[in-house]
C-alpha cells in the first residue's frame, strides 16, 4: 500500500503508532479549537546589518492539557489532508490580529506579524473577505499583516487569488522559494514583495 513499486509490505510496530496519532489528532481537533489549546507562538524575524527584531511569523502550537506541546510534524499534515487547516489559519490570524490590536493599545510599537494561507484556502477566494474581516474587526492597519503563501501553489486560479491579496493591501511572502515546484513564472505573474529563500 502507498508504494507502486512493490506488490507486499511488511506490518511495523510503528504504523501502528502513526495511526493511533492520527486518530488521536482527528477525534481531538474540534475540541481544541474550542478550548484554546491552540497557540500562536511568534518567531522573530531579525535584521542582522539593523540588530533589531523587523517583524514576527506565526506558528502554531497544540498545547494539550494531558500530553503537553504537541509538534506541528504530528498535526499539521492531518489538517491539510481532511481539511482542518482551514479552521486553524483562521483562528491564527485571529490570534495575529489580537496581538497587533494589544501592542497599539498598549503604546508598544507594533510589528507585522506574517500569517500562513494554505493551499485549501486558494481553492475558495472567500478567505480574502475573511481577512478583511478580521482587519477591520480589530482596526489595525493591513501593513501589520502580511500573507505568507507557499511557493508550490501555482494554479491559476490560486493566481488570482494571490493577486486579490496585493489589490487589498496586503504584503505577500512567497514561503520555501526554491524548494518545490518553481516558481520563477509565478513570481513574474504575481506580485510578491518578500521571497523567502528554503
């Protein structure tokens, strides 16, 4: 299964494993959604010729109230697969939004915070109203907001949308430049304003 070039596999102790975890991600998602137990981490982005922090992405984390942090390698690949990821993204720009409105509110200078679109996102371009939802919800400028897309996204369709993005205001990170299937067509149609070398 899973390999067309041989016709039998062996059983392994840890596809046992592998599918007690992915049973144990899909039976708990929704719930930790509701409870929070998603967290958005920020990881600097740090200018070495300035030496200072220029702006933050946006990770998420699963911190489970029995088995502690849970890694992204053990749930984000689920989510991409049944559809999940959608929900997430969307609580993490929530989440990004929130923290962009408290630093104002707090008179600490804000930092853009780069946010992940998935790929299921670019199949429907209602995200793009969902984003500017959320924006004018918190009333934070859209300049502290930035879209990261990966660069293995290269439908037309995904095109448009990602062009959308740019006409709304938004900075566009093209994530992995160099690392699937390329891009340098995708770069001249769409307009990127940060690459992020894999």
């Amino acid at each position: 299964k899973g390999n067309a070039l041989q016709y039998i596999g062996y059983y392994r102790s840890d596809m046992r494993e592998k599918a007690n975890s992915r049973k144990f991600v899909e039976d708990n998602m929704e719930k930790a959604l509701r409870e929070g137990q998603f967290v958005m981490y920020l990881q600097p982005k740090y200018s070495i010729s300035g030496n200072h922090i220029v702006g933050t992405e946006a990770l998420a984390r699963w911190n489970h109230p029995e088995r502690g942090l849970i890694s992204p390698a053990c749930f984000i690949p689920a989510f991409e697969e049944n559809g999940f990821v959608v929900k997430l993204d969307q609580y993490i720009w929530e989440q990004a939004c929130k923290a962009i409105r408290n630093w104002i509110d707090q008179g600490i200078p804000p930092l853009p915070v780069s946010v992940n679109v998935s790929r299921r996102h670019l199949k429907d371009g209602t995200f793009v109203d969902v984003l500017d939802a959320l924006v004018d919800k918190y009333q934070i400028p859209k300049g502290y907001l930035e879209i990261e897309i990966t660069e293995t996204i290269d439908e037309n369709q995904s095109a448009e949308y990602i062009q959308r993005l740019g006409e709304h205001g938004y900075r566009l990170l093209m994530d992995d430049f160099g690392s699937g299937y390329s891009s340098l067509n995708m770069l001249k149609d769409t307009p990127f304003d940060v690459i992020k070398i894999d």
